[in-house]
C-alpha cells in the first residue's frame, strides 16, 4: 500500500482473486475505530482499473457522526477521482472474536453502492471456516433508487 492509502495492483491481468479481497478486508478491521460498539469491519474495494481501496469502520462519541468501513472505502476512491468499481470485500465482527461470520454491508452502504456500481457489482463476504459467500448489487438492492431515477 503506498502512501495514499490505496495499493496498486497492476494491470487487469494480476486484479486479485475473491481471497485475496477478503484477505484485504480482514486486515484492514485492524484498522477500525470501534471503542462504541466494539464491532470492527474492513472491506476492500476493487476499481475496474486494479486499484484497490481499503476502509474501516470509524466510529465517534456523536454517534450518527459513525461511518462504516465500506462507505470509507467508496470515499477515500471516489475524493481520488475513482467511480468504475467492480467488487467489494467485507469482513467484520465483534471485537476480539475468534472466528468471524459472514457481515453483510448496511442499508446505508448498499445505497452508497448503488450510486457507483451496475447490477454485476459483486459483493463478498467471508468467514473463518473459509468460505466465501459472494452477492451481486441486484441481490443485495432489487429495486434500488439510483442515479437514473432522478430523470424518471
Ligand atoms: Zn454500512
């Protein structure tokens, strides 16, 4: 990861695997600012481009100042100039858990999604036992209200 936060994954050819994503995202709940609710989430965001964007969750004492570990992700690469995603990684649970569960991302952050990425943005999920589980945006928000919508 360089300094900006953001790690350069190369040309489309090398974009990392599902694993490797979730991996991303598992280390970033290091990151998470959770002494609230003491529930850490990391996700990583994969651009069309390779370019992967990492978040944490980040919580404050005015607790609607809270925000969540994908929506720092979608923000760090939207403030960058990115907008073309193709898939996110999620991996959260309670502080000092020994196993984690599959964490699917919030109401807000699914709206957040759905301003940037098509129906095929995939979103994965993960736990301990190793398995993956792996959504897409039209699974996740069917009948979302996006970006279009506004010039119905
Ligand atoms: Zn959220």
């Amino acid at each position: 990861m360089n300094a900006d936060g953001r790690r350069k994954n190369g040309p489309a050819s090398e974009q990392p695997d599902d694993r490797t994503l979730y991996e991303a995202a598992v280390k970033m709940r290091e990151r998470s600012y959770a002494p609230y609710s003491r529930f850490r989430v990391g996700a990583a965001l994969l651009a069309k481009d390779g370019t992967v964007w990492t978040g944490c969750n980040i919580e404050n004492a005015s607790y609607g100042a809270c925000n969540c570990a994908e929506r720092t992700a979608f923000f760090k690469a939207v403030s960058e100039g990115e907008k073309q995603f193709s898939a996110i990684a999620i991996a959260g649970g309670p502080e000092g858990a020994e196993t984690l569960d599959f964490c699917p991302p919030c109401g807000i952050c699914r709206q957040v999604m759905e301003e940037f990425c098509g129906q095929d943005f995939r979103i994965i999920l993960g736990n301990s036992a190793g398995e993956l589980k792996v959504l897409t945006m039209a699974e996740l928000l069917p009948y979302g209200f996006g970006p279009g919508d506004l010039d119905k």
